[in-house]
DNA sequence: CGACTGTCAAGAGCAGTGCTCTCAATTGTT
DNA sequence: AACAATTGAGAGCACTGCTCTTGACAGTCG
C-alpha cells in the first residue's frame, strides 16, 4: 500500500488489482470527456459517477478527491500533447532543424485546437486551490519545451544556425540562471540564443492560447492558419533556424 | 425600465437610484475582492451577499445572476488595465516610439503579477459555460492592441522604424485580413509591419501569461524581470522600433 | 467446511452553490 | 395620508464535494 513498485508489481497480477486498474482507468477516460466538453471548473466526480453508473461515494474508493482526478487528467493531457509533438517531430527529418521546429509548433496549435479544454487545463489560468504535484507533473509537463530545446542545441551543434536575427544583451542575473539551465541540460547554445529560445517558447504558446481562448475578435482573422504560419517563420528567423 | 437614456437621466437623481447604483458597486467591489483573491471559477455570488451582509437571494435585485457579475467584473478589469497601460503609455515622450512599447509591455506584466485572477479572468482560459457580451466587452478589452497598433503606426508614420529586422511572407488570404484592419483602423503600416505587431502582441501576452500562470518551472528563473527585459527588447527590434 | 479479512457499493448526511418564488416591510411619490 | 414601486427575508429545488456507516461479496486461512 505504501510501496509503489510492490503496487506495480502486483497491479495486473490478481484479478482484483486488475479490476481495480481497469475502474480507474474507466474514470480518468469519463473525466476527460467532461473535461474535453465542459472545462475543469465544471469537472464533477458525482458526474462521473453517474456516467460510471455507479453512485457518488463510490468512485472515491478509487480517487481519493477531485484534486487527485484533476492531476491524473494533468498528466493524460501532458503526455498526450508530448506523444503529439514528439512524433511530429520525428517525422521529420533529423538535420531538417527548421522543418522539425516548425513541425512542433504545428503539432502543438493542432493538438490545442482540437482539444481547448484540456488545452486551457494545461496552460490557461490555475484552477483555483489546485496545486499541482511536481513530482507527478513535470515529468510530462517538460516534454515540449525539452523537445524544442533539443532541436535548438543541435542545431547550434551542427552548426545549422545561421545568426540570429535579433538579440539583445543578456544582464548577468539571466546570464547565471542560463548558465544553471545550461547545465542541468547539457547543452552547448550561448546566453543570446538560450533567451531567445526562451521567447520563442512563450511566444509559440501565447500564439496558440490567443487562438485557442479567442482572444482575435471573433471575425478578425479569415485564416488564422496563415497568421500562425507567419509567426512560426519570424520566430523560427529569431533563433537563426529559418534559413 | 426600458430605455437606457431615459435610466442614464435619471440614475443620480433621485435618491432610491442613488442607492441602488451605490449597491451595484459595491457588490462589483466585493466581486472583486473575492475574485483577486480565489479566481473567477471560485466566485461566489452567496458569498458576496454574505459580505454586503444580506440575505442570498437581495443580491438579485441589483445583478441578474453569476454571468451578469462575471461580465461587470470583466469590464472593471479591462478598464483598469487599460487605464493602467495608457497612464504609461503617455508618460513618455511622444516621440519616443520604442520607450513607449516598452512602457505599455511593462505595464501589461506589472498590472498582471499584481492581479494575476483578474489577468487570468482576461486572458486565461474561458469560463465554462459563459459567454460575454461583445457589446459590452469589446470596449474596453480592445484598448491595449489598439494602444499598441497606435504606437507602431506612429512611427511608421514617422519613419522612426528601422527596417524590421525579420520579416516573412505573407500569404494572400493573411494580406486581405490585414487590409481590413488597417481601413478599419485607418492605418499606414504595410502587411509585414503589422504582421509582426500581431505577433508581438501574443508574444507579450504569452510572455507574461508564462509568469503569471507559473508556467516557468517554481526556480528556473531567479530574475524574471531581467527575462522580461531581454524578451521586450527582442520584440521591439522586431518591428524596427528596438534602435 | 466455516470463519475471518479485505474490498466494495450504497445510502444518509453536512455544508456549500445558483437561482426562483412568495410574502411582508420599507420607501418614494402623488 | 394613500398608493405603488422597490426591496429584503425566507423557503425551497437541484446541484456540488466529501465523510461516515452499513451491508454484501470475494478470497484465504485455520
């Protein structure tokens, strides 16, 4: 009960863990589908319940309170839009920098687009009293900005990048936190680009979150398509990787 | 009851309008509070009537329900950021085209990390169920970009833009939205100019949206401003403004 | 084979929510 | 002073998260 790999390593062994492995299973796919339809503020575990045909108390022999059902559905949503990006980069091919950068960030506004709930879940404003494990969350939650760093790192390796376009001086408080993440990550990219891949990063997602959240009046722009295709190529110049 | 001049007439005269348009506001007041305080999935119009020290059901009277609330408290946040950003805004010189972007992106990020549920309120991820009236938001929620589209305008006016260090196509259907914009508007700037103000727009948004939304991991960076700094600098050499 | 243990669903119940309705009281106007 | 508009109180409905007790079932052990 305290052990979880003993817990692992029982999970599908009796048909008991089994069953229960499946129900909750069961649960986290009902609490998406509310979740995908309604947002989390409207996610409700009686709700659930009665989709699982089952009454109220009952789910919480398996989720011990909404808190909990919302960070299972944290880390479904996380490792799905990582398993969306990471393919979408692999399908490209390894030196293509550029086609990999742009591919990620299609992959992300597809993903986004298609699933604005849980999009919103993830990057929109914090459930209030919710408070995200670290422990369980940054695993996945990291995926994409690991992924787009990858790509930066090595095409600086490779010696893909042609100079930036702009940057700007880095003052020596950013500079040390740089040289920390540099680190950590092993990576070989100077300051000027790591804080440029940093905007890129956040400008990618507040491309995507204006879209997603409707923040273009409703009728401004025809063919967001477009718009976002032009951002992913001032962005991708902004690191060097647009040829 | 049914014309809203005739009710703009007579509000502050007689003294029972008065009162009723003294309660209104204090009930956006304690909507407000509560909502700085919890988020808006948490606002509570009991818990306001609570406050106002009457019964539940009296706060009925003055507002139609929960969504008539949210979007008062939506036009009172608009207002206040964008009284916030003009106030800066004109505070520089009127010449000084790129200290007067960078006034208005820092005022965005401090009025934001000052009130981050308002700003998620704003521009985080659409309450559930609710839909606000564009009449009535579309006013004051448009202020910033329009407060930001006059800058770049401006200058571009002014030929006070160096060339824009990086540009990219711009696809047809993108060109005829930008040309709407700019005869609604009655703009000069050219397509790849405005282009890139859009983006610079989601960009700073997503930017602060990163920060306040704790999107950073809890200590990647030591010196947030200083990342702020570099990333507003980056975004102004992407216009021309940046010197 | 019988008893025992662990797991589970059901139901009642508490405190909170948005919202509607009725009724009585207060208030401003005529 | 009499009337009408406005207001607050209270009850009530349907919903939420969550806790606790009770009874039923399974597998296991003596």
């Amino acid at each position: 009960m305290s052990d979880p790999a003993a817990d692992a390593e029982t999970t599908l062994r009796t048909p008991r863990a089994r069953a229960r492995a499946q129900t909750i299973a069961d649960i986290v796919r009902l609490g998406r589908d509310h979740l995908a339809t309604q947002g989390a503020a409207a996610l409700s575990l009686r709700a659930v319940a009665r989709d699982l045909g089952v009454v109220s108390s009952a789910v919480y022999r398996y989720v011990a309170n909404r808190d909990e059902l919302l960070t299972l559905l944290l880390v479904d949503a996380y490792s799905e839009l990582g398993d969306a990006v990471e393919t979408a980069v692999n399908a490209m091919p390894e030196r293509d920098f550029d086609g990999r950068f742009k591919a990620l960030g299609r992959a992300v506004r597809t993903w986004a687009l298609r699933e604005p709930a849980r999009y919103g879940l993830l990057f929109g404003s914090p459930v209030p009293g919710y408070k995200a494990p670290a422990g369980r969350t940054t695993p996945p939650g990291t995926r994409v900005i690991y992924s787009l760093i990858g790509i930066l790192d090595g095409a600086y390796r490779a010696g893909a990048l042609t100079a930036a376009s702009r940057t700007a001086v880095v003052p020596s408080a950013l500079s040390s936190d740089l040289e920390s993440i540099r680190g950590e990550l092993g990576l070989a990219v100077p300051d000027e680009l790591l804080a440029n891949g940093a905007l890129v990063w956040t400008s990618l997602f507040g491309a995507v979150s204006f879209e997603v959240f409707g923040q273009y009046g409703a009728d401004t722009f025809s063919a967001p398509e477009e718009l976002f295709e032009h951002h992913l190529a001032v962005l991708a110049g902004m690191t060097g990787l647009g040829a």
